[in-house]
C-alpha cells in the first residue's frame, strides 16, 4: 500500500484496494497512534471507521465516493467526505460526526442513537429511519437541501433539521411521508411543506426559545462546515414536526 | 433446451431469486466506444455479486448488418448446433455466420460454444410481422431444441454472458474489442447455484435488453398476465418478466415508456386522488387495465433498446440507483462510486425518485428525467 | 358495550379444603380472586381467569379446579367455538387480536410421524453411563478442505463457538422476560456450556459477564445495538424473521418498558418499542450480505454471524442466498415457534412446519455443496429429546428452545404474555411479578432440563451404534416415516417405516 505519514497524520491512495484491507489499514493506524487518516482515489470501498470500536476518536477524511455503510456502528470518530456517499451512511452509528460535502444516499443515519451527521446537499429515501435517543445521547442530522421519502420513518428519537437550500421560494420540499409511524424525536423544517406530504403520526407545533437555540447551534456548524451564510438560513420561517403520540399503535389489538 | 424448465430452474422453485449490481452508459449522440469502461465499472461492485453470473449488452455493435436479426446462439454439443443451424436455415436467410471470438481464462470454467447467425425472416409474413416471427422461432428453439439457447436477438446489437464473476466474463468474451452507444451490464447474486450460462442476465428479447436488481413479490401475478398474451415466462425471473412487460407495451401496445414506466411503478391511490380530472382518468385506467404488471416490491432495471436506455425503480425505491451525466454521456448504476471511478469529471450525479424514469434518447440527443425536465433543469432537482 | 363473551375457565373452589389462607388472592396478578372479610368467602372472576395455574399450585390444600369451561354452542365444524369467540371479540374491541406463544392449531407435527432406529445384531448398541458418548458440536462456517504443508497446518477457520449440547437457548428478550428469568438462562448457559439468545431487546450489563454464552440479536428495531453489546457476545444473529409471525414486525408496549428495560433498550422509558417488519437496510439478499460484513467489521471478524429466518415457502432458496451473503450460521424457526405477543392471525396461519423446512434446506445445501459453509440452527416447538435427535438427523447441527425452557421455569402457556402480566414472573417487567422467578432455582431448573435431555440424546444415540453427534447428523437413514404421504417422505428425505 501506498502511503505517506507525517506525524500523526498519514494519507494514503485507497484506489483498487479492497474495503477489508483498507479498513484493516485504518485500523492499525489508529493502533499506532495515527489521528488523522487521509484517504484519497476512494471509489466504494464499504464500512470506512466501522472498524474502531474501543479506539481513542480519530480523524478520516475520504476524497472521493466512499461505499456503502460510511461509518455503520461508528463509535466516535469524524469523518469527512467530499463528494457524495452512497447508500447507510452512520448506520446504528452509536457516537462521532460525519459531514458530507455533497449528496447523500438511502437510510442516512438509520437507527442512530449518538453522534451528528452533515450533509451539504439532499438525502435520498428514508434519512433517520428509526433514529432514537436515550438520556445524553441525542443524534443530530443537519440536511442542506431537501430529502426523498419517508424521511424520519418510525423515528424514535433525536433531531433532524431539514434545511431546503435550493428550493425555488415558495417551491414545498420534496419528501412524502414525512415521519410515518414516528413516535419520539423533533423534525425542524425550513420552508414549505403541504399537510398532505406529513404521515398521520406526526403533528405541527409553535416553536419555542429552545428549539430556535437548537436550530441556530447546529446551522451554525452546518454553515461553518460547508462555508454559507447563517444569517440566511436562519432568516426564515421553520416548522416542528413531534410525534402526536408516543404510542401510535396503542389502540391497534384486542385481546 | 427442450428441459428449459428443468435447466432454468433445477429445484422447481416458485422462481429463481437473484439480487445485483446493474450499470448502464450511453452516448446520447450516437458515438460508439468500447466496452473498456464499463468492465471497469461492473468489476468496482465485485462486492454486489457472488460470482454465479455476469453478462453485458451493446448496443450499435454490428453496423455492418444494421438491418439484419442478429441471432446469438450457446451450444453444449456438436449435435445441437447442427440441429439448430438446420432449423435456422430453414427459417432464416442466413447472411454471414461466424464463431463469436472468446478467450480462455482460468476463471472460466467449461463453457458452451457460441454463433452468431446475421438473418433476415424467411416467411411470406408481412414485414410488420417479423419481430413475432422472431420471437416465435426463438421460443422455438429455445424449447425444442436440446443442448442450445437463443441468448440474443435484437438487430445491431448483442447480449454476451455467464457464469462467473461479470469481470471475468467480460475479458472471456473481449468486449473491450466491441465499440457501441450503448452498454449495459450485470453482476448477479443468485440465491442457488446456476451453472447454466443462459440463466445469465441481460435478458433479451428481439431490440430489448434489461438488467435488473431486486426480488418482485408480485411475480406470480406478472407472469400469469403476461401468459395471457401468449408470453411464456420459462426462465423463472424477474427480469425475464420485465423484458416481455416492455415488449408488449412499448412494442405491441405502442405505448411510451414514460406510461409504460407508470405501469410498471404507477403511484400510489393517494397521489392519484391529487391529480385533476383529465391525470386521475389516465392514471387510474392504467391501473385498472394493467394491474397485472404492477412490479410490487423492490427493483432497479435498467433496460436498453435501439435508440433509447431508462432506468427505473419500484415507485418506493427499495432499490438504489444512481444517474450521472457529463457532456453526452449518460450513466445509470446501482452505486456512484464505478460512475466516478470511469469517469473523473462528471458534470452532475444525483438519486432518482423512485418510479420516476430516466430516459436517455438518441433521437431527442437528450435526457429525460421527471416528465417534463430537460438535462438543463436536473441541477435544482432533487 | 356488554361483552358477549363467556369466561374461559371455570373454578371450581372445594369449600371443604379451603382454609381462607389467600394465597390464591395474592398470586393472580390478573385479580381473579378476592376476599370478601365480611361473609368470610374468596370470590372468583372466572372472566379473569387465564388458566396459568399459578394458584391451583400454590393453594396449599389443593382447593382449587381450573378447567377449561364447558359452555358449548351448537355443534358447528366450520364455526368452531373459537371462531365465534374471535368475532366477539373483533366486533367489541376492533382491533387486531393479539396472542402469545406458538401456533396451537393441528397441522400435522411431523416428529410425530418419524421413528428413530436402533441397532440390532450387525452392529452393537453403545451404553452411554459407561461408553464415551460426544456431543460436542462447533457452530461456524467450516472449510472445504484443509491445507497442510510440511505437516503443519495451514488453513485456519474463521471463528467457531463450542457447545457441548446441540440445544440452544433461543431468543427471549429482555422486556418480553423479566430480567430475573433472562438471567436464569444465562447462568443456565454458562453453567452447562452451552448458549442463550439476548433476544432483539438489548443485554443488560449485569449479563454481558455471560457474554461468551451470548448470541446478541441485531433485529429490526437495533434496540441496545451499539458496538460494545455486539463485542461482548459468542454470536451475533441478524433476525429477519420469527416462526410465530413471520413477514411483520413487533411491539413491546409503552407499558413494558421500564427504567431497567429503557436502560438495556436505549429508549426512553414509557415508549413503545416498534420493530419494523423488515430490516430497513435490507432490501434484498446483496443487501443482508451488507449487514452480515458491517458486523463482522464491527466485532473485528471475531465472531460467526448468525441470520435467523421464518421457515416460508422458499426457505431452501433463500438459506442457499444467506451462506452465500456470508452467514455462517443459519437459523430456521418454523411454524410453531413462540412468541411474546404476535397477532393471532398471522400466528396461525403463515409458515411452514420446522420438519419440512429443515429437510428441505439441509438438503439443498448439500447439493450446492455448501452446507459446510453454514451451521444450521433450528427452532419452533422442540418438545423433548426425541424431537431434537430427529432434527440433527434430519440435517441439523443445533437446536433452539425457548418454550420448553419457559416451561422449566413455571410457563404453562396461558398465551397471555402480551399483557405484560405473568403469575409465573416470567413474561414481566413488574418488579412484583417478576420476584417470583428465583435465578438460583430457576437455574437449576434449567440445567436439569439440559442435562436430562442430553442423556435421553446418549441414550438414543447408543442405541443407533453411535458415539459422536457428528455421525448422526443428516444421516437420514436413521429416520422413517409413519402415516406420511409419499410427497411428505419425498420432501423430509426419509423412507416409510417398513421400506
């Protein structure tokens, strides 16, 4: 393998090599006390940081498309995509950021129960399916565009902020079925969405203090990470999305 | 095969299951090139695939013989290609005939042989009628002639497939030496073993050539309505399914691929009862009359014709796609990351909505995606 | 709205022998009895009663009758009782009728119908109390073939988990179980070498020191998922699918999750716990190999990963698809699995037997010449000994039990575990209840169990010749059939008894 170290940083040229080994490389990196890995010519190469359980949180950055399952079960670690990822992204990620400079694919952030996911552009079908929360453990998912269906799917827990840069004015965003079967977490919405594009389960409410401190905290890192203007985004009308029940199907049985 | 059925789909399962990796290219101008690139492409999903079957179709490939039906033909005997050539000569003037050139690798083990026969129909038949002829004779052979399959029939085009990873095929077949307009290929994760080389995909019919990812659970329904037309569905796939659902649509019953898309992935009650009046009429007809083809369940395909690639999936995406465009170029794939890989300088790559075709026509020079957007507007779409 | 419904049991209380003691009043969590001080009598609500037994076996002077009650309509074969009573039930309530354990409807249970055979003068019978008898058996993917070079060995198996008898625990989740009885099976486990399934609810982290006696599920809703719980295991199993209700997903009900069970789930507590019918990140076979791989990356291929599926009609095809995703393990639950709560109708209906199923997927392995590369784990009404041997020589190398380890505990299959009360403080999270399972009892118990169904195994196996599971396993000449059709031998490999 082709690679270059300099201090606790090392890059590497990930081109034609197969995602076990370079996830094996990555690893013993981060065993030898490397923080930062730096890949480079990534052309679909799987389960990049899945492999650091138990490891002091270190630091990867992916140029080019990284493959499915970009950081499944990540327990901690930043990583850093410019381009656009593909399919599972933060899978069941447990703890850790990933910020993707450009369009993400299917089930972003499926199941998470830690960390906060970035994504430049618009997300693809069923974003923070069933993302939950316990106690400290929050997940964040900050979208700059807009999704495709069934974003927040059964969601359970945690934040998504749903941005719409791009959006002509006045233009509703795109997904249908907006948190069906959601029964935990808050979805914040900047700009148009029609009653009918939301699922049953999930009401409009007034924001508050709070939610507006939330908003800001995390578009200010979406803003510094991907270089646009607070202000901007900020200066516009959201919307809340919480489930109206935590127990949708309570009166589904009879016994 | 005269056991088609039994070679098909040797436990007599309900069907034969397989899941994929699917790519697509296409130069919207008509400008041919080789196989090259998307070899490179098909290998980068090794991972999607098991080994079990790897084919790819090329469109614009025989320039020679435009005009000609360019039969491809597997033989496992001596025996069976004199049978079948008899019965090809009996029914087909026969212009050029030639072994399809292979290479040996050790990857490949134990293949048929294969022909290739440039025909004209030998019928008193109507023109209009020749493609039927086609698929009659086909169907022939490929039922009652032991040891032999038809694997590919359109015109100026070809279908070259097997067992063994999609990589190994293609350098067993050297599609690096074809050039066409079109290319498709296919990485194939079986759920049972197939040694079988026909079983391989694209599957092909006359002009059509689809490849296809995903598990329809409406298959028995399918394939009942298409037997209805006189199709006979005996491979046991999904994607045999898709290839006769575009024929007798867009073929026989003439209708566009941006309807026979909505058929195949119509949208949901709901969006329907959205429509205005003039909308919900085509939209619920079209579900009343071909309710049968509905694909239900999850599917990407993308299918090839002469002059024409669209890709498509199941109208709640349970399969991933992939669009690309630079310049002329159009790529459809299950994954971004082989798009890249052949091609640094993709001008836009974006993720379709499900049940929404992307077209891509040498006739319009264009690509189109969501009905009424043109390449220029695909920017803002999401 | 009056219920139309009549009770289902009928107690009968001997005035003679009933000492007004109140035992009864004080183990029916259901509140069937109650005392009335001033008449000095114990008034029973038969319209409560779930015929757990719980109080006929503690009341100490055997006061007690629980029957079922023998209220008949007129005789009807197509309107059975059941049937009027469901549509009862659907016009009062509305809903989805909801029930608990295995499929209780007669389909013909296969083991039933199968004999075993025994040696007889060619060969010699083995005493197993004296004789060495093995069943140790290894659960994970196998080579073809070994590789030695220079007489030292070169090929080296992906990981492996050691058994010493081919029963299993099979997946009882805590929140479904009171943690009490999660950890009985634990201890059980340890204790006899052998393995218990964390079920898809979590593992609490007073178990993971049993974690090298764990399988940890990673099912649909990923509750307690993360990778500390996926590293502190045996195995890891992908569920996609359960025998009672195969093709939908669960609930555990808000009122089942407590601090304790929210902790283990990583859910607030009070919420319900939603499994989604499929695994959203798969879709399809190419898709589970995904999920198979991401495992293996996050427990550092250290561990076989297991997928458990419905036995459905495909199922030969789709275990063909899951060795070649990656699996090493692969679990089959038939048609009479149990369940913590399933609705009715889908428990009833969907599936096929565990019998055919296994015969059917043993084999075609076997003619993809890839059996080796999976162990197969089968489950789904596994009622003693005789049917567990029948299995590992119909083609499997381990069998799961869950009821039949209930059973162990006090379950007498009421069906009621959906209601979040059990008087046998099995199936609870009520901390009350719940006390009623001591482990230390419970785990021997259960080891008992173990322990007498491996000997009744040796004693089977001695009487065929044999000394080791391996050379019973898929070795169908041991088996006949009685009572079969010939499509049913065709399907189980087996001949009819005579032949």
């Amino acid at each position: 393998m082709n690679n270059l170290q300099n201090g606790t940083s090392i890059k590497i040229d990930a081109k034609e090599i197969f995602y076990k080994d370079l996830n094996n490389f990555i690893l013993d990196s981060a065993l030898k006390g490397i923080k930062k890995i730096i890949l480079n010519n990534v052309f679909g190469q799987r389960y990049i940081a899945s492999r650091l359980y138990n490891i002091p949180k270190i630091e990867i950055e992916v140029f080019g498309t990284p493959g499915n399952d970009l950081g499944a079960f990540n327990d901690g670690h930043q990583i850093t995509v410019y381009g656009n990822a593909q399919d599972g992204v933060g899978n069941t990620m447990n703890e850790g950021e990933i910020i993707i400079h450009g369009h993400a694919g299917d089930i972003l952030g499926m199941s998470a129960r830690g960390g906060k996911i970035f994504v430049r552009d618009y997300v693809g079908y069923r974003a923070a399916l069933h993302m939950k929360h316990y106690k400290d453990k929050k997940p964040i998912i900050v979208i700059g565009g807009t999704a495709q269906d069934f974003i927040g799917e059964y969601m359970a827990g945690g934040i998504v902020i749903l941005l719409g840069l791009g959006l002509k004015k006045g233009e509703s965003h795109k997904p249908n079925f907006v948190g069906t079967g959601m029964h935990g977490g808050t979805i914040y919405i900047r700009g148009v969405v029609n009653s009918f594009q939301l699922g049953k389960e999930v009401g409009i409410v007034e924001l508050t203090e709070e939610d507006h401190k939330i908003i800001e905290e995390n578009v200010k890192k979406y803003a510094n990470y991907f270089n646009k203007d607070v202000d901007e985004i900020l200066n516009n009308d959201f919307i809340k999305l919480i489930p109206i029940s935590k127990r949708p199907y309570g009166k589904l049985y009879v016994y | 095969m005269k056991d088609l059925k039994n070679i098909a789909n040797p436990f007599n399962d309900d069907k034969v299951s397989a899941n994929c990796s699917i790519f697509g290219m296409m130069n919207l101008s008509g400008t041919t090139f080789s196989g090259k690139d998307i070899l490179t492409a098909i290998k980068n999903m090794r991972v999607r695939s098991n080994g079990l079957g790897g084919g790819f179709a090329c469109y614009g490939l025989y320039p020679k013989y435009p005009d000609h039906y360019a039969l491809h033909l597997m033989y496992n005997t001596r025996e069976a290609k004199e049978i079948s050539e008899n019965f090809i000569d009996k029914h087909f003037f026969i212009t050029r005939a030639e072994e399809i050139p292979t290479k040996q690798i050790k990857e490949i083990i134990d293949p048929p042989e294969f022909w290739r026969y440039f025909v004209h129909p030998k019928t008193e038949l109507d023109k209009n009628h020749y493609d039927d002829y086609v698929v009659e004779m086909v169907m022939t052979i490929n039922t009652q002639i032991q040891d032999t399959f038809v694997f590919s029939s359109g015109k100026n085009m070809a279908v070259f497939k097997g067992v063994g990873f999609p990589g190994d095929i293609g350098r067993f077949f050297m599609i690096e030496d074809y050039t066409g307009y079109i290319w498709l290929a296919h990485g194939r994760f079986p759920t049972n073993t197939l040694g079988w080389w026909g079983g391989a995909h694209p599957f092909n019919i006359l002009d059509w050539s689809v490849v296809h990812n995903g598990e329809i659970s409406s298959y028995g329904t399918n394939q009942r309505f298409l037997e209805m037309y006189g199709y006979k569905c005996s491979l046991y796939t999904d994607t045999e399914v898709i290839a006769y659902a575009a024929d007798l649509l867009m073929r026989r019953h003439n209708l566009p691929i941006e309807v026979a898309s909505k058929i195949l992935a119509p949208p949901l009650w709901n969006t329907i009862d959205r429509m205005d009046k003039k909308e919900k009429e085509l939209y619920t007809s079209l579900r009343q009359v071909y309710g049968g083809l509905l694909m239900n369940g999850p599917f990407s395909i993308v299918i090839a014709r002469n002059g024409e690639m669209i890709g498509l999936t199941d109208r709640v995406r349970l399969r991933p796609l992939t669009a690309a465009v630079n310049s002329d170029m159009l790529y459809i794939s299950s994954e971004e990351a082989p798009i890249r890989l052949i091609d640094p300088n993709i001008e836009y790559a974006w993720i379709p909505k499900g049940g929404e075709p992307i077209i891509g026509r040498l006739s319009e020079k264009k690509v189109i995606y969501n009905e009424k957007l043109t390449l220029q507007d695909l920017n803002k779409e999401a | 709205m009056k219920s139309y419904l009549l009770p289902e049991f009928k107690i009968i209380r001997d005035d003679d022998r009933c000492i007004r003691c109140q035992v009864c009043v004080r183990q029916c969590g259901f509140g069937v009895h109650t005392y009335d001080e001033e008449n000095d009598i114990i008034i029973s609500d038969e319209s409560k009663c779930v015929g757990c037994q719980r109080c006929a076996v503690f009341c100490p002077t055997n006061a007690l009758t629980i029957m079922t009650n023998p209220y008949e309509y007129r005789p009807n074969a197509n309107w059975r009782k059941e049937f009027i009573n469901d549509v009862k039930k659907q016009a009062e309530g509305g809903g989805v009728i909801l029930t608990g354990c295995g499929n209780d409807k007669p389909y013909k249970i296969y083991w039933d119908h199968i004999v075993l055979n025994a040696s007889q003068v060619t060969n010699p019978s083995i005493d197993p109390l004296r004789e060495p008898m093995e069943l140790r058996t290894y659960l994970g993917s196998k080579t073809n073939q070994l590789e030695m070079v220079d007489g030292e060995l070169k090929t080296v198996l992906t990981s492996q988990v050691m058994i010493e008898t081919p029963i299993i625990f099979s997946a009882l989740s805590y929140g479904a179980i009171s943690f009490n009885a999660q950890t009985s099976l634990a201890r059980a486990a340890s204790e006899f070498g052998t393995l218990f399934n964390s079920g898809e609810g979590g593992l609490p982290k007073e178990l993971r020191k049993y974690g090298k006696n764990a399988i940890v599920q990673c099912a649909s809703g990923r509750f307690g998922v993360d990778p500390e719980y996926l590293n502190s295991s045996a195995v890891v199993e992908i569920k996609i699918g359960q025998g009672a209700k195969p093709g939908i997903g669960g609930h555990l009900p808000g009122e089942k999750v407590s601090i304790p069970v929210s902790r283990t789930r990583m859910i607030p507590e009070g919420t319900d716990a939603l499994s989604p019918a499929p695994q959203h990140d798969i879709y399809s076979i190419e898709d589970l190999s995904t999920l198979i791989y991401a495992l293996k990356e996050t427990t550092n291929y250290e561990k076989p990963i297991s997928v458990k599926i419905a036995a459905v009609h495909n199922s030969a095809a789709i275990a063909s698809g899951m060795v070649r995703a990656g699996a090493d393990i692969i679990a089959l639950d038939g048609i009479r699995g149990g369940t913590g709560a399933a609705p009715k109708i889908i428990r009833d209906n969907v599936g096929i037997p565990i019998e055919l199923a296994l015969a059917a997927v043993d084999e075609r392995l076997r003619k993809e010449r890839i059996r080796n590369k999976c162990s197969i784990i089968v489950a789904g009404g596994f009622r003693n000994a005789g049917d567990i041997i029948k299995a590992i020589a119909l083609g499997a190398d381990a069998v799961y039990i869950a009821t039949a380890a209930l059973v162990a505990m006090g379950c007498t299959l009421c069906q009621k575990c959906y209601t979040g009360i059990c008087n046998w403080g099995i199936c609870t999270t009520d901390p009350w209840l719940s006390k009623r399972i001591n482990p230390d009892i419970a785990t021997k118990r259960l080891t008992n169990l173990l322990r007498g169904w491996s000997l009744e195994i040796k004693e089977m196996l001695g009487g065929m010749g044999i000394n080791a599971i391996e050379s019973l396993r898929g070795n169908r000449h041991h088996l006949r059939g009685v009572g079969l059709n010939k499509w049913e031998l065709d399907v189980l490999g087996i001949k009819g008894a005579g032949e």
